[in-house]
C-alpha cells in the first residue's frame, strides 16, 4: 500500500491522535514524551510526563488522557529500536491527564482496589465520558505479570476491574454502538470481545469468561493497538508480520502488510475518516495512506 511519511526519527512513536487542525499527536515511549506532528514537517512537544507514556486520547474536558507503562528498557538491532523489560527506574503505571496548552501532567489513578497499575497501555473513552483501558503487566528475564481490563467511570478516580489474568492486554476499542468493548492480547494475537450490560459491566460470555475469543491467528505475530472502523471492524496493529490485521466481528480477517516488524498503532482522521495514521514504531515513522473502509470517529477529538 502507498503511504506518505508525515514524521520519522521518533523514538518509538504510539498512540496516534488526530486532530482537527491537521496535526497527529504521538506519543514517544523511549523518550518519554509527547509530541505534536504537522504535515509540514514542524513538530513539537507536547508533555514530558517521563515514564513511559504509551496511549493516548481526548477525554470529554479537553485534556489528553495517557495511559503510562512505567517505561522499557530499549535496545537497537538491525536498524529497529525494540522494547524489553522492566527497566531498573520503573516508575510505576499510572493514568495521567495533560493539558495541552501548558503541559501540565496530573496522575489521576495508579491503583485498582489497593493493588498497584503495573503497565497501562491502551485506552478508549466512550460518549459519556467513562474510560476504559488495558493493564500489559511489566515482563522480567525470567517471568510476567498477567494483565487485565479496567474501567474508570467519569468523574471518579476509582478505577474498576472488568476482567483480569489474561496474557497480555494491549489495544482496546468499542464498537459503533458502545455496546461491546474489543482488546487485543498481544501474546496470544487474540481479539477479545466483552459485550456490556451497562458502561463498565460486561455481561457472563460462557460459565468460565466474562469475555469471547473473536478471532485467533494460527501463525506466529503479536498483536498491538486498534482502531474501529465504522463498520464495526477491528484494525489491530501486527508486531512481526508487520502491518494491519483487520478482524470482523464474525473472525474473518485479513491482513495489510508495512515495512517494519513494529507496527504498533492505527488512528482514523480526514474528511470522510479514511485518512489512516500509522506507527512504525521500530524505524521511527509516523505514515499516513488512505484505508479502504472508514475509521469510527472518536468522541471528543473534535
């Protein structure tokens, strides 16, 4: 697929927010920072909230709500910068709320009923303003934490367990009506599906699992962030076999390849949404091609 480069030597860019003025927000996880890319090449930062700030989104006050990691050891190989594992200055995760006219970063969650946010790293926000986001956990040479998905209601900065123990918890999303919450286990390359009885309140799938398995890959990929589409499809960055997996709600899917094993994220924005915004977090590009269906419009990036 043609593409044009809007950014590059970023320090592995993710959690692309398309704004209304025509500039991409990204976040820049190994330099622990946010910046605003323009079509013209100008490019500022936006918050420097260290750690590792990973997903992004515009919240319903205006701010850019970041879903923090705590931050990686990175290492270079072969041209890619790649993530590891938990580095030795770990500052915990947390939920952080920025402004963007001064930059100013406010930690509004770090906990979930006494335990402690250990890698948050994706987030949606639905029409009424309640947040829900994924927990990865934080890897070690010799074992992980297991992840999970969680919910934080408008207004409150209690944050809520909607499901816990899976693998790898990395993007999230909700479907057109707001009625099924999706996240993508990153080790697995599992799409998960958790319809909702009410914002936060998932409905019982089987005797064993709140949620239901969408679609599984059969070959070896890890899967990343998402972005809906208005359709109702699930656009699921691919780690490995680098690109674009697209999953229907009934499994099927198919797969748009990009040039670098580290495509982590896809954001909609333009006119008629089918403008789609790329990371290619390993060789530190920000691209945009036209996609062939539209994205899902965000609720308050406008």
């Amino acid at each position: 697929m043609e593409y044009e480069v809007i950014a590059e030597g970023l320090r592995f860019p993710e959690g692309p927010v398309v704004m209304s003025d025509g500039s991409v927000i990204v976040v820049e996880i190994e330099s622990k920072q946010i910046t605003r890319c323009w079509p013209d090449g100008k490019r500022e930062t936006v918050a420097e909230p260290g750690g590792g700030p990973n997903g992004l989104a515009i919240g319903p006050d205006g701010k850019l709500w970041c879903t923090n990691n705590g931050g990686f050891i990175y290492h270079e190989r072969d041209g890619l910068l790649i993530p590891g594992h938990c580095p030795p200055d770990y500052s915990g995760g947390r939920i952080e709320r920025i402004a963007l006219e001064t930059g100013k970063v406010e930690v509004v969650a770090t906990e979930c009923e006494g335990r402690p946010l250990k890698g948050p790293n994706d987030l949606v926000i639905d029409k009424a303003g309640n947040l829900y986001f994924t927990d990865l956990g934080k890897s070690y040479p010799t074992h992980r934490d297991t992840g999970g998905l969680y919910f934080l209601a408008s207004g409150s900065d209690k944050v809520q367990e909607l499901d816990y123990n899976h693998i790898s918890p990395n993007g999230i999303g909700l479907s057109p009506d707001e009625q099924t919450v999706y996240f993508a286990d990153t080790m697995s390359a599992r799409v998960w599906a958790y319809d909702l009885e009410s914002p936060g309140v998932a409905k019982q799938a089987t005797p064993f699992s709140k949620g239901r398995v969408v679609a599984g890959m059969p070959d070896l990929r890890y899967f990343d962030s998402l972005a809906i589409s208005a359709a109702g499809n699930v656009c699921v960055a691919t780690i490995l076999q680098g690109g674009i997996t697209t999953v229907k709600p009934d499994g099927n899917h198919s797969h748009i390849a990009f040039p670098d094993p580290f495509v982590t994220n896809i954001a909609f924005g333009g006119e008629d949404m089918r403008d789609a915004y790329i990371t290619l977090s390993g060789t530190g590009q920000l691209i945009k091609c036209r996609w062939p269906e539209a994205g899902l419009k965000l609720n308050f990036n406008a």
